[in-house]
C-alpha cells in the first residue's frame, strides 16, 4: 500500500491522497525535478483498466490546446504504473453557479471554450464521455480548463455507440447549467435535478426568464438532440460553431466564503480533477500577490516664504473678502430659516418632522408551509389528481402535479378551470408566491379565501402566457388559509392532451 511521502521515478513526492475509488487512487503531489504540484494516479493491482488508463492518458498528451488537462507523465514498466498530470486549482462551473445562474453572454462564452477545447480532442480521436459541471474549471490563473477528457472513460470503463453525440450532449447539459443552476443530466450533481415534463427536462427558458431564444434552441439541439431549425448539434465541432460568435467574458468569482470542515477520509477533496464526483467543491486556491515595498520619503524643504506686503491693498482686499464672506453667511441663515417653516410660515418641530421611509414598514416575511394540498375541481366530481398534489410542496423542483388531461385547451368545454388548492392550517397572510409551472404556457389565477369552496375565495393576482419559474408579488397582502393557482383556458398541450403541471409552489408572508 503508497503512503504520504512515498516517491515515485525518484521525482515525485506522494503529498496528500484526494481521492481513491476502486483501486484508483489520486494524490496531490510535487514534481521534485521542476519544484511544481502535479496530479498523480497511482493504481492497486487489483485496478482492472491500469493498461487503458495508461493509453487514454498518453493519447491525451498529445492534444494541442492549452484548455484540456496536460499529461506529463504516464508509465506501467516499473513496479508502481502512475500517471501525472496537471495540477488544477480554480472554480468549477458548479462553484460559479453556487449563487445562481450566470447572465447568458458569460454562460455561452465560458461553455464555448470548453466546445472547443473538446473540438481539438475529437480532432485526435480522443472524448469525454462524462461532461459534467465539475469538469469545466475557471482557473485560478484566469483559464478555462475541461478535465478528465480521456481518462475519465478509462477509468470507469466507459464506451459508447457515438462518442460524438455524447460529448455534444455533454456540451448541451453545461450550457443548460450555466444558464439556469439545474442539470438535465441523469448524473447526480451538487446543483438541483431539472424539472421533468412528459419524460424531458424542461427547456431553459422555461425555468428562468431572459434566456435568449438563441441559446435556448442551441441548448435543445445538443442536450436533446432536437432538430431545430437547422439540425441537431451531434458534434462538438458543431456545438463550438454554433457559439463561435459570443464575447469570451471573464466568469465572475464566486465570493470567498469561510472554511468547510474536512471531508470524511475516504472522500474527494477537491473537483475538477479527474474521475471525481460532482458533489464535491473546488477548493479555490488563490495566490496572494505581494505588494512591493516603498520606502518613505523624506520630507521636502519648504522653501521660504517671502515676506508678506503690508501694504494698504492688501489691507483693502482682506476688508473686501471679509465683507463678502459676512454677507453670505447672513443669506445662508435666512434660507435655512425659511426651510424650516411650514407653509403658513411657522417652524415645524424637529421631532414631529417626517423622515423619508419612515412610514414604510420593513416586513420581515418568512416561507409559508401547506399543511397539505389537493387538487380542486369545484364544478365538476372529477378529481384533479389529489394523490399528486403533494409534489408541488415537497421542495423537489424534479417532481409534480398536473390537472387531468383534457381533449382540448378549453378543459373540453366541462368547465372554467381548475386549480392546485393549499391548506396553510390556520389564516396567514400572503405577500408572495413563486410557481414553477411545467411545459407550456398558461392562463392563471391566485385566489385565497377562508374556506375551501370556490365562491368564498377571492381572485388577488392573474396572469396569462406564464411558463417556466414566475415570481409574484401581491398588490396588497392577502389574509386566508386556502390558496388555490387556478388554471383557467387555454391549456397547453401535453402528450396529446392538455393539462396544467405545477412542479412547485412556495409562498412567502407572515403567520
């Protein structure tokens, strides 16, 4: 068994282990020779791929772009096989996301390096296969770095039918990450599932408002596969020129935060190296610049000051500035006297004067748990699903409650509506919502009341054409314990059917 501190080649310290899964092991290091921190995988005999880790690493050594991972060593002849590689410090695309989204141009530009960086490994016949937001890095020294591209697949024993298609898909799932903190994939992430409609994951814009339309259809071409106008992105070639014409904008740091407590051994310390789990964060290892050293410098020489004119005009300037100044101070007290009476000329009192916001309350507002939900259809017997209704309060956007499906957008004209009713368990009052609908665009209502029948709640807010998450804020706070988001027509077509999905509700207010 390797040990800390244990060398190998008589040039590389064994630092600190990182990772080890499966017999594969990943150890910060330093390369004594060239004084550098590198990246080495070490193997246990029982490691069945040694051999193609070993030839996925040499293959991807010979890729000529500074943004995939450099190979400077790869070697099964000696009783230890190891690989070395470059040591990577920096933000992964899931530590950039940790506060939300990026805005768009920054989402396509950073996403578009990593397509082209994939574009030149394709060009040696080399693929990731397991693109996920931990292996696009923001570096530290201000690069975009994809890592693992090669010896990822080795190392889990991947292979694919059309290496192409997956990596563009890949390509597809970062840009939908970038623009919305989600991830569409079937990998388990730090970020939060995708919400799923009708088997898909929804569509960018569908989950955050002011995602361009462009990007949107690139996103739906690479991760889905879905025609578009043009085609599907089936190439990570493809993928790069469809970005080729975005400002490359430098990703915003995440704010440093305060230090997290060790991981149990066994698991990763860092991501963005290779064959590590997402969950695991970046480790953001800033060099600090040291400031140069200035000694002070002496004080200057004054030199003297001529002697002062006692002469009559100087006398009579001084008189004429001292006449103006008094004469300004006497205006500036007038003014000041008259701002401070009221409009029939009376001084107001200084403890009964307003103060701007003064009036305006600050209400510190808090999430509002349901106590349960249930689907509601006041018109007709019809149950709207109840045995579902709980998905759109249990905190998992990946979950959901649809309507019945309806022959046509008009709830096959048996109906108004119907809606998703909340039961908060006693009267709250309710300043704001956030719905995350489902596929589609719908008409709706929010009404709240005191009792569960539809003629004793009151319509406070509606809207048409919503679709993906909609933050709404009440005109005026509303008082009751049933909340119901009623759909009212057209709804959107969903299967063949249509229906009205909500993955999930949150409401915000006062108890």
């Amino acid at each position: 068994m390797i040990e800390p501190g244990a060398r190998l080649a008589n040039r590389y310290r064994l630092d600190e282990l990182v990772s080890e899964t499966d017999g594969a092991a990943l150890w910060k290091a330093t390369d004594e020779t060239l004084a550098r921190l590198v990246a080495v995988w070490t193997f246990a005999s029982e490691f069945a791929r040694t051999n193609e880790v070993v030839r996925a690493a040499r293959s991807a050594s010979r890729i000529a772009d500074a943004r995939v991972t450099q190979v400077f060593d790869a070697d099964d002849s000696g009783p230890t096989t190891y690989v070395v590689q470059e040591w990577i410090t920096g933000q992964s695309l899931t530590d950039l996301l940790a506060q939300g989204p990026l805005e768009p141009e920054r989402a396509a530009g950073l996403v578009a390096e990593a397509a082209e960086a994939l574009t030149a490994a394709a060009g040696a016949g080399i693929y990731h296969l397991c693109l996920t937001p931990g292996k696009l890095v923001w570096s530290t020294g201000g690069a975009v770095k994809v890592t693992g591209i090669g010896v990822d697949a080795a190392l889990r024993g991947m292979t694919v039918a059309d290496p192409a298609i997956t990596d563009a898909q890949g390509l597809g799932r970062l840009l939908y990450a970038a623009l919305t903190a989600h991830w569409p994939g079937p990998e388990q992430t730090a970020l939060r599932p995708a919400p799923i409609v009708s088997g898909r994951p929804c569509e960018p814009s569908q989950i955050r408002a002011g995602i361009p339309a462009r990007l949107n259809e690139i996103v739906c071409r690479a991760a889905f596969q879905a025609p578009g106008r043009e085609g599907p992105l089936s190439t990570a070639k493809s993928f790069a020129d469809a970005l080729a014409d975005v400002p490359r904008l430098v990703p915003l740091p995440v704010a440093e935060q305060s230090a997290a407590p060790q991981p149990a051994r066994g698991t990763s310390r860092m991501s963005g190296q290779l064959g590590l789990p997402d969950s695991e964060q970046v480790q953001q290892r800033s060099a600090v610049r040291s400031e140069s050293y200035q000694p002070p410098r002496p004080p200057r020489r004054r030199a003297a000051a001529p002697p002062r004119s006692s002469s009559l005009t100087n006398k009579i300037l001084v008189g004429a500035v001292a006449l103006l100044v008094f004469v300004a101070v006497v205006l500036g007290a007038w003014s000041l006297g008259a701002n401070m009476r009221g409009p029939g000329g009376i001084a107001e009192d200084p403890q009964n004067a307003s103060v701007p916001g003064e009036d305006e309350q600050d209400v510190e507002l808090t999430v509002l748990s349901p106590s349960s939900a249930s689907g509601f259809n006041p018109e007709t017997s019809d149950d709207e699903h109840s045995d579902k209704a709980h998905l759109a309060i249990d905190g998992d956007s990946g979950t959901a409650w649809n309507t019945q499906g309806y022959n046509d957008a008009e709830f096959g004209k048996l109906k108004s509506g119907v809606g998703l009713m909340l039961d908060m368990g006693a009267e709250v009052e309710i300043h704001e919502l956030d719905v995350l609908f489902g596929g589609g665009s719908y008409s709706y209502q929010i009404r709240v009341g005191n009792q569960a029948d539809g003629s004793a709640l009151t319509e406070v807010h509606a809207d048409s054409g919503a679709s993906g998450q909609v933050g709404i804020k009440l005109d005026e706070p509303a008082m009751g314990r049933y909340v119901v988001v009623w759909f009212v027509a057209p709804l959107s077509q969903d299967g063949g059917k249509y229906r009205g999905t909500i993955n999930e509700v949150e409401l915000r207010g006062m108890q």
